[in-house]
C-alpha cells in the first residue's frame, strides 16, 4: 500500500510532512508495516529511532521506566520490544538454533511472545536491502499478519531494492534529509558531499578513513576529456578502489564505486539544467553538446541502477562485469 504522501509538494515540504508523519505515529498509532526510502544517513536514523523511542515510552506499561532508560536501551539492543537487524546481511537463520540477528530467531524467539516493557513492539530494519532471498521470503507473512501492536518498520535508500512482494505490504514514506543551505561550504568539493546527502553515512566516513574522498578529486582533476582518461577511470573504479577495500564485503564495494562516479553525474546534471536550478557539482565539464550530456547522463543512471540489483541473494553478482561494461559505453562517447 504505497503513500502518496507529498506527491505534488517541495523537497523540503516532502521531508517536513514525513517526519512529522512519522511523529504522529509514535504518539498515536502505527501501520503494521513501514518502508522509509531515501538515503541512509545517519539523521534519517536517527528520526527513525527517537520515533520509535518515543512510542515505546507514551505506550509503556510501567511508569517506572523514564524515557532516558527507555533511550539507553534501545541503543544498546536491550530493550524487550524492540529488535533491532544492523547493515550486515541478514539471513534466514539455522531451524533448531538460529542465530541472533536472523529471520528464524526473530520469528521463533520474539514474534511469538508478547510485549514486556511496552503495549507496542517493534522490529527495524536499518537498511532492508541486505535481507537475503530466503530470509526475505520468510517474513512475508508476518509482513501482512504481524502480530498485535507489533510493527515493522524497513528503511532502504530506494524502494526499488525490494522485492514488489515486500513493497506491496508496506507504507512507503520518502524521508531524504534535506541539507540546510545556510551551512554551505565554501570549499566546491565539501559543498558538493554536503548536497548530495552523503556526507553523513557509513560509506562516505569508510571512503574519508581510506583517504579516498582526496584520490577521487585528484581523478577528476588530472581528466584530459580524451582517451587516456580510460586510465583514470579504470583505477578509480576498479584496480585502485579492489586495493585500498579489499577487506570490504560486495554491497560497500558497489556503493564506494557508485560514490565514486557521483560527481561526474552531478556534473552532467548541473550542466544540463543550465542554471535552472543550484550547481552542486565538483567537477568542470567541456563543452559537451546537449545530446552527449543526455546519453551520458542516462548512461549513468542506468549504471547505478544495475549496481543496486540484486541477483541469488546478492547486489550484482559480478561487479567487475557491470562495470566494465559501463566504462567501455562511458569512452566510446567520452572521445566522440
């Protein structure tokens, strides 16, 4: 049951009504089933989870229990009626002893028992899209039955990473933090990780530890706009990003590409809106005729699309062949 929630609204309009949305319900009362799309920041969590806080403590059963416990709590994972699934790919568990954490443990060891702390309960999914196949299929029943006064509440950066069979049976609420414009940066490329809504999500702290915010404005500094930029590219979004994340699983690889590529996407948009709206972009373009702008343009958005896929339980299942493919159609109009 999709929202239509802010359908003729302002971005910022559009942030405003989701959250109090999303305040309302904690006062008052929850659909079963939730899906908060757009990007995981940490504010986004954050309004999710002081939420569902707030809702454990209006509908506590104890007055014993002071919202700053109630906090504490919940931070920790410690609190009975809130269950709480991380950024790790969530399985569907071993059936005699499943783990903390998995589909099963929830379902066997949680669902059937009734609220201690609270006249609600809540599961959180901090980003839905890592539940793999079986584990996803599992809960669909509960997904449409939950139990009384127990609520799911999915978060995911699109909706579009889930399976329509999930999305059927969720609200979706957008809820993208809107960056204030008083707190611009100066500098081009701190005003760009600023707008673009990155700047505050595990990703882009992985890619600041790594120092490679610094080697990806290095790349696009030394492009030539011809075709010994194919190096460029290819160490940005292959041989040097393997070396300096080996140690990172699939899905933070293919988000740390994905971020990679950003600016220059946000490049061809500044550029092709032509001022119809603010430049957030980092990088300069040359003068790229309107038709290249738009092929290339389309060109990446389908890229990022095909990096968001998931096939057998995964993101894509080769990395490498998506991109790739996607660097050879990038140079064949780079050098046109």
């Amino acid at each position: 049951m999709p929202s239509d929630i802010g359908s003729s609204v302002t971005p910022g309009k559009l942030y405003q009504q989701s959250r109090d949305l999303l305040n309302r319900f904690s006062e008052q009362e929850w659909p079963e089933s939730i899906l908060v799309s757009g990007s995981q920041t940490v504010q986004k969590k954050k309004i999710i989870v002081d939420a569902i806080i707030n809702s454990l403590w209006t509908k506590r059963k104890n007055d014993f229990y002071t919202k700053e416990m109630i906090s504490k709590m919940v931070e920790q994972n410690e609190h009975p009626d809130y269950y709480h699934f991380g950024t790790d790919r969530i399985k569907i568990g071993d059936k005699k002893n499943p783990d903390a954490g998995s589909v099963r443990h929830l379902l066997d060891k949680f669902l059937i028992y009734s609220s201690k702390f609270s006249n609600v309960r809540f599961i959180y999914f901090e980003d839905a899209s890592v539940i793999l196949n079986e584990a996803e299929s599992a809960l669909l029943k509960s997904l449409e039955e939950a139990p009384d006064k127990t609520h799911f509440i999915l978060s995911v950066e699109e909706s579009r990473q889930l399976k329509e069979t999930v999305k059927s049976r969720c609200v979706e609420i957008p809820l993208s933090i809107r960056p204030d414009p008083k707190l611009t940066p100066i500098d081009p490329w701190d005003k760009f990780w600023y707008f673009s809504e990155w700047k505050e999500t595990s990703a882009f702290k992985t890619m600041l530890d790594a120092k490679w915010i610094d080697y990806i404005k290095d790349a696009f500094d030394r492009l030539s706009y011809n075709s010994s930029d194919f190096i460029i590219f290819e160490s940005m979004g292959w041989i040097d990003l393997r070396k300096k994340f080996k140690d990172e699983n699939q899905d933070t690889q293919s988000l740390i590409l994905k971020l990679s590529f950003l600016p220059l996407y946000c490049a061809i948009r500044d550029r092709s809106i032509n001022g119809k709206a603010p430049e957030i972009g980092a990088v300069s373009l040359p003068a790229f005729s309107e038709k290249k702008l738009i092929y290339l343009g389309n060109l990446m958005e389908h890229f990022f699309r095909r990096l968001n896929v998931r096939y057998f339980n995964t993101r894509s299942p080769a990395m490498n062949v998506v991109f790739f493919s996607f660097l050879s159609k990038l140079m064949n109009a780079w050098v046109k």
